[in-house]
C-alpha cells in the first residue's frame, strides 16, 4: 500500500510539473494556434525532419516491403515512428534539441537492435551518426543518412562504420513513398 501512495504522490508531482510548463511556454507564445507559435519560437532547423511525417509504402532496395507511420507531438520538436512488415517491428523517437540545433533518433526493433544517432542537416540531405549495438551486444558506428527529398518520397540509407568514421559500407537502402 505504502509503494502505490508513494507511486501516485510521485506521479501526481510529475502531472503538476508539466501542466506549469505547459501553461508557462503557452503563456511565453503568447495566444495563437499553437503551432504558430512554437514556428515562431523555435530555431532553424526544428522543421527539418517534417518531410517524413505522413504514411509511407517501404520498399527495401534487394528486399522486401513495409509500411511506415510518422507522427509529429510536442509542438512539432518530435516525431515518432512506427514501421511494420512481416516479422518485423520497429519503432524511433525523434527529438529536436533546441540548444544545439540537433535531432536525437532512437531506433530499436524486435530483433534486439539499438541504436541512437544525432544529427541534422548537411546540404539537402539529413544525416544522423552514432553507436550501432547490434543484437549480440557489439558497438559499432552507424549513420543515417535521408537522401533524394521531395514532398511524396525519399530514401534512407544505413551505413556502419568499423574504423570510427573513416570509410562507410552501406548496410541497407530504403525507399518511402507516400501511402495513398
């Protein structure tokens, strides 16, 4: 009985201290449509992930298929993702941190694969670079590279690295397209 009080009294200070920053930062934007005012707010680079949000068909270059469901919350700073195919489920959340202009995916599967890469924007393409653990526990460097952009596609390629960055061997390749 003594663990549940203490469960609901410490779940009960974490619900006021988000309803005070909720209120302070809508009280900061001012009044408005919400997301008008976190684009306002927010620094460049806090909308670059939003080409992905949406429904997508996956096809995997010498493989199979999938499908994708990308979700913005948080006034637009995050994202969450949930793909789907045969035997297979993955899921990433997606975070723009504010103070250094970066985005922090974290990815994991149900083959026991983990990994968390940061990053942004390089040119056209959105890059995101970090350690890999695979399912046996080993670390190695993986990137993430978001490549060929348009509004109704593009692809994503996923590159390991086992002399910390030096050379790149393409591990997968997929190609969104818009889910109709």
């Amino acid at each position: 009985m003594r663990v549940r009080a203490v469960t609901a009294a410490g779940m009960l200070a974490v619900l006021v201290v988000v309803a005070s920053v909720t209120a302070g930062a809508q009280g900061v934007r001012g009044s408005g449509d919400a997301r008008d005012g976190a684009a306002r707010t927010l620094p460049p680079g806090a909308h670059d992930f939003d080409f992905t949000i949406g429904r997508w068909n996956i096809q995997q270059v010498g493989g199979g298929t999938a499908t994708d469901t990308i979700k913005s919350f948080g006034n637009g700073v995050a994202i969450t993702e949930k793909m789907r195919a045969p035997n297979f489920a993955a899921s990433t959340v997606t975070v723009f941190d504010s103070t250094t202009g970066l985005w922090t995916q974290t990815y994991f599967d149900n083959s026991g694969l983990y990994a968390q890469q940061t990053g942004g924007r390089d040119g056209d393409d959105m890059v995101l670079v970090g350690p890999l653990i695979d399912p046996n526990g080993a670390t190695h460097l993986s990137r993430l590279r978001y490549i060929n952009i348009t509004r109704r596609s593009f692809d994503q390629v996923g590159e390991e690295s086992t002399d910390n960055g030096v050379t790149w061997v393409e591990m997968f390749r997929l190609q969104f397209r818009k889910a109709s």
